[in-house]
C-alpha cells in the first residue's frame, strides 16, 4: 500500500495512496478497474470485447521490461535495493573463502576475503546514498494531492442570503486532508532533511533527530497500510464471493450456463481471474508490510540482538517484493502496447 526509505532509504509506500499518484501501482491491485462490469447484460455475438474474448498475453523480452523499468526513479530505486541487500545477505555469509594471495611488490600477505569483504561493503554504502538521493523531494506526491482540495471551492452563505464560491483556505485545507497522506508528506519532509545532512546541507544533530523522527513515521504509516491491507482484503473476498455466488446461481437456474449464455460465463470467468490476481499482490504486499514492520521496530526501539541479519533478510524479501510488483506493472503495459 501506497505500494513503499530511508537509512537504508525508504522506498515509497507501494501499498497505499501514494500510489495512486505517481503510478507505482501494480496492474491487478484494488486501485486498478474498482467498478465491475455488468453481468446481468447479453452482450450481442458482434459485439464480443475483451471482457468476453480475453487474448493471450504478448510475449514481451526481459531486456525491454527492465530498460522500462529503470527509466523511472522507482524502478532504479527497487533496482538498487535488490542489488544492496543481496550483497548484505552474502556479506552476513561470505565465511569459508579464506584464501591468501601474496603481493610481491609490497612483500606482504593480503586476505583476499577481507579484501572483498572492504569493497562489497563499500558498494553498499553507495548504493544506499544513491537511493536516498533518488528518493529526495517525493514530498511533492503528497503535497499535490493536499493542494488539489484546496481548488474545491465550497460555499458561504452570508446575511443577505447570497451563496459564493470561494477556494478553501491553506491551513483549512492542510487541517482537513487525509491523515495518511499528512504522515506521508512529513515522512517524505523527514527523509529528505536526513539525506541533506548527510550531503553536508544541515548538521549532524538535525540530520540525527530527522532520522529518527522518520523511523516512527514509517512504523506509523507501516501500521496504517497493514490495516488497509486488512480491509481491501475483506472487501476482495466479498467481491469474489459475489462473482461465485453469481456463476453457482445462473448454472442451476439455466442448467449448463456455457450453452445457455456462454457471454456471461466468460465475463465471470475472467471478472473472478482479476479478483484472484488483485488477491495475490494484496498477500504480497501484506507479508511486505511486515518486513518494514519488522525492520523499522529495529531502529524504532533500539534493539540490538540480531539486528544485522535480521533487518538485511527483511530488506532483501521487501526489496524482491517490490521489484516484482514493479515488474509485473511495466510487463503488463507493454504487453498491452505490443497487443494495441
């Protein structure tokens, strides 16, 4: 939920409303085709759509998703986090490569382990700067969507009875938006005074209270997605329950319900498939959920036992999570471009 950061950076929230504003949504999430179609109309044979007659996927390279993928900031975003945890999980486990080169013009023995261990250790580093700076001013999505209430004009009425339109007043409209878009957008302001600093813009001290006043947002907005998670997929449940019920109904009411109106049996058939993959990354971005959760609970309350390997294996399986959902999404959108 937007969905999707910082130190390691944050990545944005892909479960929750930030994803509706930047377009990090996976096909086949709840965001996506809300209304379901009618079913209780015959559609006429010469007029079958793609609801009826639903084509095979487009075979599209893997080299044409991810050079898609990465032209977004998102995309090298996930991209750069898969490649920093899996060299933090081979780093929790590198043991057992011990051997010893001998520099002849030095004269000394070098561990080639330590060696590697020096560099892997130093392209992390890297890589995590890198993507705290991809992820500077993402303030913007929030911001956007909270200053886009502000247009709605609204109505007063005054002593002569007259009504005029006025546009809401900023600190009205900051007051009435959306606490988890608030959160995000002082996430978001959080993030990028620590990254900041870090470049040297702001001091140590302020970087440090930023940081840490992050880690609770995004254990607060962490806690916020999981119970809509919860709820999307209550509502998910209904929805295919409705779609099974309606099926069940027609074929004992019409008997073999795909000779009686093959065009309704068809539109069931592929309105329950969306449902079930909507379902799927739902489950998938729940467990991810629980990876931050797990991970932020780490800084958030100090604890020390186990924190390395615990917040590396964390990271890696949100990071592959997120880089699928993405990939799923730029697969989707050229697979439909290709069929177009």
């Amino acid at each position: 939920m937007n969905p999707l950061s910082s130190h390691p950076p944050r990545t944005p929230r892909s479960s929750m409303h930030f994803t509706s504003y930047n377009g990090s949504e996976a096909p086949g999430s709840v965001n996506d085709d809300t209304h379901k179609p009618e079913l209780t109309v015959d559609i006429p044979e010469e007029e079958e759509d793609e609801r009826v007659i639903k084509p095979k996927k487009a075979r599209v390279p893997k080299e044409d998703i991810w050079r898609e993928l990465l032209k977004s900031s998102a995309g090298r975003d996930k991209s750069f986090k898969l490649i920093q945890y899996a060299l933090k999980v081979y780093l929790l486990f590198h043991g057992g490569m011990k051997r010893t080169y001998v520099s002849r013009k030095f004269n000394f023995t070098v561990t080639w382990e330590d060696a590697l261990v020096r560099r892997l250790s130093s392209t992390v580093s890297g890589l995590s700067m890198t993507r705290k700076c991809l992820l500077l001013f993402n303030w913007l999505g929030p911001l956007t969507v909270i200053l886009a209430q502000q247009s709605v004009p609204y109505s007063t009425e005054s002593a002569n009875h007259s009504v005029k339109l006025k546009s809401r007043p900023l600190l009205h409209t900051f007051l009435h938006a959306s606490p988890p878009v608030l959160l995000e957008l002082v996430h978001a302001v959080a993030d990028d005074i620590y990254t900041w600093s870090l470049l040297g813009l702001f001091g140590v001290k302020t970087g440090q209270r930023a940081s840490k006043f992050s880690d609770w947002c995004w254990f607060a907005s962490t806690l916020v997605n999981l119970v809509e998670n919860v709820v999307e997929r209550g509502v998910m449940k209904e929805l295919q329950n409705q779609v099974e019920g309606r099926a069940y109904t027609e074929s004992m009411t019409l008997g073999a319900s795909s000779k009686s109106n093959p065009h309704n049996t068809k539109i069931d058939e592929n309105e329950l498939k969306r449902l079930e993959e909507q379902d799927y990354w739902l489950r998938m971005m729940r467990n991810k959920l629980l990876m931050d959760l797990v991970f932020v609970s780490y800084d958030c309350f100090g604890i020390k036992r186990l924190k390395a390997p615990v917040q590396a294996l964390t990271g890696l399986t949100a990071a592959v999570i997120s880089a699928s959902k993405l990939y799923s999404r730029e697969q989707t959108i050229l697979a439909k471009a290709i069929k177009n």
